[in-house]
C-alpha cells in the first residue's frame, strides 16, 4: 500500500486549495493505479473533491485512500465527506483508508459507520462538509 499512499500525498500537493490539500489514489481491481487531487477553488462542491474526481477511474473493487497533508508536510485528518462517500460507494470500492488526526492511515467501516450516516446526511451539505475534514 505504501505506493499508493506516497501516490496519493504527491497528488495532495497538486491540490489547487491551499487549505485543503487533499489527495486520493486507488489501486483498482484491473491492477492499476489511479489518482486525483482537490480543486475547489476552480471547481465547485462537491465536485471538486479529490475523491469524487477519483470515483471516476474507478472499478468495482478498488481499493481508496485519501489524504490530506498539512503546510508543514505532516498528514491530516482527511476522511471522506458523505458526497464523496456515496461517489466512491456507487462504483462499488471494496475499501477505503484515510489519514487521521494522528498522520495514521486508518480504514474506514463502511459497514458499520458510512451506510446508516448516508442518508442521515445526505440533505444537508453543511453537515457533510464539516464531517469531510474535521474543521
Ligand atoms: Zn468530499
């Protein structure tokens, strides 16, 4: 895994936000490896998230991670917002991993945290992007 999370910091720092440098790559179920960056600042929400910019090279059985690294180069809590979670859950991703508030790189449950919140969350934007980032 460890391509796939130096793949994804490296895709972090291509991030147009500033803020937000937020990087996601997969190791797809075909073998190969894809990635994509945060743009917010050029393109809307949710759009503009790395994760759902992902979702798009995607296959069923990918296998995600999501980071976000700080000015200072230490990764931050970076797990998926519920707009991206029902992106990268359509195509059908086996799992996903993100960096926590302690720079670890920590699976999410998707059985049992990210189904019952989906619906819950799914009409208020704001909710889900203060649950994207931990702000
Ligand atoms: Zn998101």
């Amino acid at each position: 895994m460890d391509t796939e999370i130096s793949l994804a910091i490296r895709a972090a720092h291509r991030s147009s936000s500033n803020r937000f440098r937020i990087g996601a790559s997969a190791r797809r179920k075909d073998g190969a490896i894809v990635a994509a960056h945060n743009a917010t600042d050029r393109i809307p929400y949710p759009r503009g998230h790395a994760e759902i910019r992902l979702a798009r090279k995607l296959d069923v059985g990918s296998v995600v991670i999501v980071v976000r690294v700080r000015r200072d180069g230490r990764l931050a809590m970076a797990k998926p917002c519920q707009n991206c979670l029902r992106s990268l859950l359509s195509v059908g991703v086996a799992e996903i991993y993100y960096s926590n508030h302690d720079g670890e790189i920590v699976k999410l449950s998707l059985r049992e945290e990210c189904y019952p919140c989906v619906p819950r969350y799914a009409s208020s934007q704001r909710q889900a992007s203060r649950s994207a980032y931990c702000l």
